[in-house]
C-alpha cells in the first residue's frame, strides 16, 4: 500500500479466526505508516453470506459523504471474495469502481475471477506467498488425469481424484465417453495452488528430521516416535533441522534452496528469493481479449520491487485508467482521518525545550482552538525547530541531544494556561514520555502580551524554569520582583508608545485619539500613551477599545466624534490590526481625515500597503531575517508521517494547492501542490517576529548550556541547583548573538532582562507608484529618539492638531492635570481572574460529572 501511494481505505473482513487476525494485524501495521482506514466491516459465513449484506457494505464504502474510499483491502476465503465481487458487479459504480487488495486467502482462483465477476474484478491485486511451482510434481499430476488407468490405481488411496477428474471435464471418469483432459484443460480448471512448495518442503523437513532423530529415540527398528519423550525430541529437533535440497533431495526434487525453522518455528525466508508476490488482475500480455494474473510486485528481504509498467486499473465500463491510488479524492474532505490529535509538535531529546506560538486562532467556546490563523503563525514556531537542529549540530552541549515540544496557544490565554498546567500533571499528554517535565531547560514564547502574561503566570510557579520572550511587549512583564524566571528579546511598549508620543510631537499634535486592542498589549499600550502624553503636554481625546471579532466600523464612528483630533495612535493586536485599519481606510471620507502613528505590529507588514493609509507612521521592532532560516522555511516540507502536522496544514491553506496524500482536498484547494509550495514562498512575507523568536530560541539555549556547566558541572542532564532561576539568568542575560547579521554579536537583554534592540521608524509613502515602507528614524538605548523628517509627512496634514472649542479645551486642561497612572495601577481586564476563570472552567465540569 505505502509504494502505491495508498493511505485511505476500507477494510472487510470474514468474522473468523483468519479475517479478525489478518485485520487486526494489518490496522496495527497501517497506523505506524499513516495509513487511514476509513471504513471497517467484518460478516458473519457461519451460515452463508447474503449478497445484499456485502452490497449494504460497498455501498457504505462508495457513500460519498466524509469522503469516499477508493482502496478495500479484503481478508476472506473464495466463496466470500466471489459473492463480493458479484454485489459489486451488480451495483452501478461506473468510474469509481474502488481498488480492491484480496489477501492470499483468495489467491487467484479462477473460482473467483470469473466471467461474472470481470466488471468488479479486473485491475485488482492479489497479495499471496510467492507461486513456485514444482515441474516434477506438476507432470505426476496431469499424468494422473491424462491417463485413466493410472487415475483409477492412484484413487486407490486417493478416492478424492475421481471428483477432481469430474470438475475438470464435467463427466465421470468411469464414462466411456469421457474422454481425458488435454493440459490446457486441466490448467484451466484447476488454479495454480501457492501452497504446492510449501508442502513440498514441509515433507522434505519432516523427512530429514525423523531420519535424523530416530537413532536418539530407538534403539531398533520397531521403536515408536510417538511418545511423549519422542514427540518433544522430534519438536525440538526440527526447530534446529536445515535441508539442503540440492544436496539431499536433488534426485527427486529439482531445486536449491535450504529450508531452515527460527527459534519460534517458523521457517527463515530467503534474503534474496521472493517471499511475497502481488498479482495484477488484468489483460493477458500475449492475449489482450483475455484477463490474467500477472506478478507485478515481489517481497524479499524486506524490501517491495515493483515493475510499475505491467500494473493496470480499469472502471466498471472496462476502460483503463490510470493505476487508482486510494487516496482521499479532490474536492473531498476525508473528516474521518484529518488528524485531531493533541495540538502539540514533539521531537525527542536528552534536554527538552517548551515552546507556544499561536497557530490557530481563539475558539468560539472556552479552551477550545479556532481555524488556522493567516499571520504570525508557523513561520515563526518553526524557528524553534531550525535553532534546536543549529544546535544539535554544534557542540554546544557536547553530543547531548535537544529536544522540543510546541504548544499551539490559540491565541487564547486560557488555552495556554491549560496545556501548560497538563504539562506537568501526570499523564496530562499521554504521547509525551512521563519524565518529560525533569528535563525541561526553559520555556520560549509566546506571540502577543496576552497570551506571554497568562503563561508566565503559571511557569513561573513551576521548578524556577526560565522563560525567554520574543513577541510580547507588555510593560509588567518588566518586574523582576513579580516575574522572577522571566527575559525577553523584544523591547517593552511604553518605549514603543514614548516615541509614539515623541513622533506625534514633532507633529505638533496635541490633541490625539488612541485605539487599541482588548488585553494586555493594547491596555497596557494605552497606559502607556496616555502617560507619555500627560508628560509632553498632549492631550488625549479619544480612548477607542476595539474587542476582537467586533463590529469594526463602530470604531471610525467613534473617532469622528473628535474630528479635530485628526492624528490616532494604534495598539493593536497583530492579528486584528490588518482588519481594523483596511475598514478605516476603506470608509474614511479621503486620505486626510485621520492619520495613524501605529506601533510594532503594524511593522512593515504588507497588509498595510493601502493608497488612504499613505503617511503612515510606524514605530517597528524589526530585526533583519536570518538568511540560513529562510532557506530553511523554503526546503521545508510536509510528509505523510511527519509528527508536525501544523505544516501540512498551513502551506495548502495559504498556497491554495493540496498534496496527494492530504485528507484535505477541499473545493477551495484548486491545484496540486508543487515542489516550489512552502511556508511562504515568497520569503518577504515571513513575519517580522521570526527573528525575535529565532533569537529568543538560540538565547534560551546557548544561556542554559553555560548555567549547565556552570551550575551543574555538566551539560549531560540537569541538577537540583539549576532550579536557582536568578543564577540561571542571569547566563542567558549575558548571551550574545549575531542580531544584526552582519557576523558581529550585541548583546541581546540590557540588565533588567529587556530586549535592547530597540525600535525603527518607518514612513508609508510612494515610490514611483508603489508603496513601500520609508525609514525615517530609530529609537535604540544607546541613540536616543532621532526622528529624521519633521514635515510633509502626512499628506493635506494642517501642520498641527490641538482642541478645538472650549469645552473640549476645558476637558484637556483636566485631563493633564491628573496625574499618570504608574505602573500596575491600570490592570488589564485579562489578567483579572483569568487563572480563576481557568480553574473553574476545568474544575467546576468535573464536579458536575462526579456528582
């Protein structure tokens, strides 16, 4: 099935002893190569097999809904595999006629694969022990029904021989006009029987073993075997017997192979000989108006050859057509065998490193995930793979091996809260290996201040592990005292909305609107605004939150409350942010009744690229990409069996194609997908927090590897004292790292723990036509604010923005008279009760069950 490409099928089975072996064996065998089996049905032949039970069976196979299968692989004796064929002959199948596998229990009965059958049974493939036929056997046979005499004297001992003589003419042999069989009569009516060699060989074993044994046993000829000491002896003896037949049978028997049992009595395959053979039910190559069986696949040594060019397919019309792989068929969403396993990535190691990164986005319902998200995804969580396979190939922690586990957080609080905690309870994964959570280095991530806050929440509980920021912002998060375990690479947003307020400034706007995100970051964005503003004397007129999945447009209704106050600083979450301004920008009344000053995650992503938002500013922490992981995102693709099954999910979703083997060929899939389709084709689009999380990764581990040796003495597995999270720190604190790309390493955290990158500011404007991100100024540590142009900025901008009535005026005269609320003072609304909310959105179901 693996070399035909086949990965969803049907299977049907005898209720008995042979069918319930052979199907449980193959279900076992199937799930180790990702082989989906959609269907499986088993009847009873205890008292016959009614035609119409196998029609109800094909017809639930065929029944398109959840996506029909094309593959039945079919355990069963003759008479079974003949009534199949008959209901499936019988039903109006046309092109769709499925693929059927017969396992050695039908061999190549003619019985079968009849005249009657032929509409069903033709293209379809029989798997048996490979046909070796015995020539001196084969010519005693025809000679016994080729010659009456000999027949009548054979059937002495053999009386079943008159009726096979019948079967084969269809009168009796004791009928004068009855005339013996030529060979091709006799070929014809009796099939090419697989076992003949077996039993051959069993005699040949028998044999040599009783000659060989009796001398131990007896001490004269009369002597029995058949004791109890006899019978073990003779057991044991023919576990260890080896027949050359060459040799030793050479005179009755033209062959040379050597038979030899295993320890458990079974006989030993040759390495080199065929084994196993699959034969094609098709038109015979020397006669195209007849159907044959021809071997078109042999098994030896473990390994399938395949001679591809003799294998044929036809429908139920007999036309050919190309060999019908069983696979999930275009257009079709096989739901059945999409993968809804745990929403983890894990690869193996000695040290293990914990990562969350949002690859779908927040449920409808609590703790429950929603489709894939289109930014902000994949491409940057496969960071975490690329630094791990860095290291593994240095020698950082001298051969001992990293592994990773990645959490999808959904985007949700909650969501990373729960997998966090199931971590380390007991069985909590239960593909993950129980002693998981001792070798745990630290935690990475993850995407937004809300979801990095409510995970910090809980790690930083748990055994004093450090965990690295990449994507978050949140300005709490910079309490040593309140979150002990915690470094991050990107810099905290109230540098972000200090030079948002310095911009708007050299703007002269003092009277401004702001619009943010519900959370942490757009909350505490505001706070941090709002108290800038208070500092440099301007005046916010306008506090504008925008919830997710609202209704976006309130949100211009509400700046045009304020229309003098025409310049609006955005906090918004990375995933809401496109939508939010492309509804602004779309129903704004021209290019210059508002203008924005937008933080990091409006970035130089192209989402942005709008002719109304020309004169956007944007305050982006963007760092270059590595080269070495781009060219890794482009050469990395999904496989039938690979354990990250987001990457599947993510290059069809947002190429448009479809691979083979996908149990997602939806409609809106409209090609196959090609060897140019990866994560982003298009390495411009990779997004901007990439390399913040790639730095995040390689911080983490390059940190660690130094507290190890420090620390613990060794890099081999972790101590008690590594639990000392001050210490462990404060290593990575001190790691460098090639930022820039340029081969030169900064210094990543300044001394609180906080990315020291900095921001740089660019200018949505036109370049001959196009538009393109301009830079226009940078805020580092070490520079300071430097804000390159002061004018023309914003196009038809009146040259500054102030109250415009007194009442108004009177409204900004209290509004920076009141003091700036100081850190913490303004808690977001997600961070009140959301570990509560958690605990009793998984305590409270509980109790109900249990009472």
């Amino acid at each position: 099935m693996s070399e035909l490409e086949w990965n969803y099928i049907a299977i049907v089975y005898e209720n008995n002893s042979y069918g319930l072996h052979g199907a449980n064996s193959l279900q076992i065998e199937l799930h180790k190569r990702g082989i989906c089996i959609r269907y499986s049905s088993s009847f009873n032949t205890t008292y016959g097999v009614e035609l119409s039970t196998l029609s109800q069976i094909i017809k639930d196979i065929t029944l398109p809904k959840g996506g029909a299968v094309s593959g039945i692989v079919f355990f069963g004796g003759q008479s079974s595999a003949e009534k199949f064929l008959t209901a499936m002959a019988d039903l109006d199948l046309g092109g769709d006629t499925p693929s059927i596998m017969f396992s050695e229990g039908v061999g190549t009965s003619k019985n079968v694969f009849k005249q009657e059958t032929l509409t069903a049974s033709r293209g379809n493939l029989v798997v048996s022990p490979t046909y070796q036929p015995v020539n001196s056997f084969l010519e005693h046979w025809n000679n016994i029904f080729r010659n009456k005499t000999v027949l009548v004297d054979e059937s002495e001992t053999n009386p079943w021989l008159k009726e096979v003589f019948t079967k084969i003419k269809g009168c009796s042999y004791d009928d004068p006009s009855c005339l013996v069989p030529t060979e091709q009569q006799i070929e014809n009516a009796v099939s090419k029987n697989i076992y003949l060699k077996f039993a051959v060989d069993a005699v040949c074993m028998f044999a040599k073993t009783l000659k060989q044994s009796k001398n131990q046993i007896c001490s004269n000829d009369s002597c029995s075997l058949l004791t109890e000491d006899g019978i073990s002896i003779l057991l044991n003896a023919l576990k260890s017997v080896e027949v050359n037949m060459a040799s030793e049978f050479e005179d009755i028997f033209a062959a040379k192979t050597r038979l030899q049992f295993d320890y458990n009595g079974d006989i030993k395959p040759s390495e080199s000989k065929a084994i196993f053979s699959v034969y094609n039910h098709r038109q015979c190559l020397d006669d195209g108006s007849q159907f044959c069986f021809i071997e078109v696949a042999t098994f030896a040594g473990n390994i399938i050859t395949m001679n591809r060019t003799l294998l044929k397919d036809y429908d139920q019309y007999g036309t050919e057509r190309s060999y019908h792989k069983a696979q999930c068929k275009r257009g079709d969403i096989c739901t059945h065998c999409l993968r809804d396993e745990e929403q983890f990535y894990y690869k193996p190691g000695d040290l293990i490193l914990v990562a969350a990164f949002p690859i779908h986005n927040i449920g409808t319902k609590p703790l429950q995930c929603g489709g894939l998200r289109t930014t902000v995804s994949l491409d940057v969580a496969m960071t975490i793979e690329y630094a791990v396979e860095t290291v593994n190939n240095s020698t950082m922690f001298d051969g001992t091996s990293i592994g990773f586990l990645m959490l999808d957080t959904c985007n949700d609080p909650l969501v990373i809260q729960e997998k966090t905690l199931r971590l380390y309870k007991h069985g909590g994964y239960p593909r993950l290996p129980p002693d998981v959570t001792d070798r745990i280095l630290g935690f990475v991530g993850s995407v937004g201040s809300t979801p990095t806050s409510a995970m910090l929440s809980i790690t930083k509980e748990l055994q004093g592990k450090p965990q690295v920021g990449c994507c978050s912002t949140f300005s709490d998060s910079s309490n040593r005292q309140f979150y002990p375990n915690f470094v991050r690479v990107s810099t905290p947003l109230d540098q972000t909305a200090k030079t948002m307020v310095q911009i708007a400034k050299q703007l002269n706007a003092f009277y401004i609107q702001i619009i943010y995100s519900s959370g942490f970051y757009g909350e505490g964005g505001r706070d941090a605004i709002v108290t800038s503003a208070k500092t440099l004397g301007i005046c916010v007129a306008n506090e504008i939150e925008v919830p997710e999945k609202s209704n976006y447009i309130t949100v211009l209704d509400t700046l045009r409350t304020k229309p003098s106050a025409k310049v609006v600083l955005t906090f918004l979450r990375s995933h809401v942010g496109p939508h939010v301004m492309k509804i602004l920008a779309d129903n704004m009344q021209s290019g210059g009744e508002f203008y924005f000053i937008g933080s990091e995650t409006l970035g130089t992503r192209e989402q942005y690229l709008i002719p109304r938002l020309r004169g956007t500013i944007s305050v982006a922490q963007v760092m270059p990409q590595s080269p070495s992981y781009l060219e890794f995102l482009k050469n990395k693709k999904p496989s039938p069996l690979d354990d990250n099954t987001w990457l599947l999910e993510v290059i069809q979703s947002r190429q448009g194609c479809f691979y083979p083997w996908s149990f997602n060929k939806s409609s809106t899939l409209s090609r196959e997908c090609g060897s140019d389709d990866s994560l982003s084709n298009d390495e411009n689009l990779v997004d901007l927090w990439a390399p913040y999380s790639l730095n995040a990764a390689f911080a983490l581990l390059k940190g660690s590897a130094s507290a190890l040796r420090d620390i613990c003495k060794t890099t081999k597995t972790l101590c008690s004292e590594y639990s000392d999270t001050e210490r462990v720190l404060q290593h990575i604190k001190e790691v460098k790292l090639d930022l820039n790309q340029n081969g030169s390493l900064v210094p990543v955290f300044d001394e609180i723990g906080d990315g020291k990158y900095g921001h740089k500011i660019y200018l949505i404007d036109s370049n001959d036509g196009e538009l393109v991100y301009k830079l226009i100024g940078h805020r580092t540590q070490s520079d300071g604010f430097v804000f390159d142009i002061k004018d023309n900025i914003f196009p038809g901008y009146p040259g500054q923005t102030k109250c415009p009535n007194q009442h108004d005026c009177k409204y900004c005269e209290t509004f920076l008279s009141q003091p700036a609320p100081s850190s913490g003072e303004q808690k977001s609304s997600a961070d009140v009760g959301s570990l509560e909310k958690l605990i009793a959105s998984i305590v409270i179901p509980n109790t109900c069950t249990i009472v």
